[in-house]
C-alpha cells in the first residue's frame, strides 16, 4: 500500500505557493474536460438513427481524443 504521509518531490524552479496557484487554475479546466469526455461517450452510446454508424464511430474518436488529450480534435 502506498504511504501518503511520504510527498512526492519534483525538481522545479516555482515556489510552493505558484506550484499551488497553478494547480488550483487547472482543476476547473481538467474538471471540463472530463465532463466533456463523458458527455461524449454517453452520446456515443445513445446514438440512434439513420447515421447511427456515422455519428458513433465519430463520437468513438472524439471521446478517445478527448480522454488523450492530444489535440486531434481541434
């Protein structure tokens, strides 16, 4: 079982309190994407239609480029 009591210490030039800073701007951001992640695959599996294959294959991606986050969406 991993001990919580020991921090994981990484090499870097900010300050403890930018460090925090940073972290705190970026939660709201990772929380949106997620979401948008989720959003997406419950599309993806609640299609119906004539363009069902169409639209859920396009979905399948979004979803996968979303959770990578490597930009291939945009």
């Amino acid at each position: 079982m991993l001990d919580r009591r020991t921090s994981l210490t990484t090499p870097t030039t900010l300050s403890e309190k930018a460090a925090h800073d940073i972290s705190q701007a970026l939660l709201p951001l990772l929380s949106d994407v997620f979401a948008l992640y989720l959003k997406t695959k419950n599309f993806h599996w609640h299609m119906s239609g004539p363009h069902f294959r169409d639209y859920h294959l396009m979905l399948d991606d979004q979803g996968e480029a979303d959770f990578s986050n490597d930009g291939r969406h945009c």
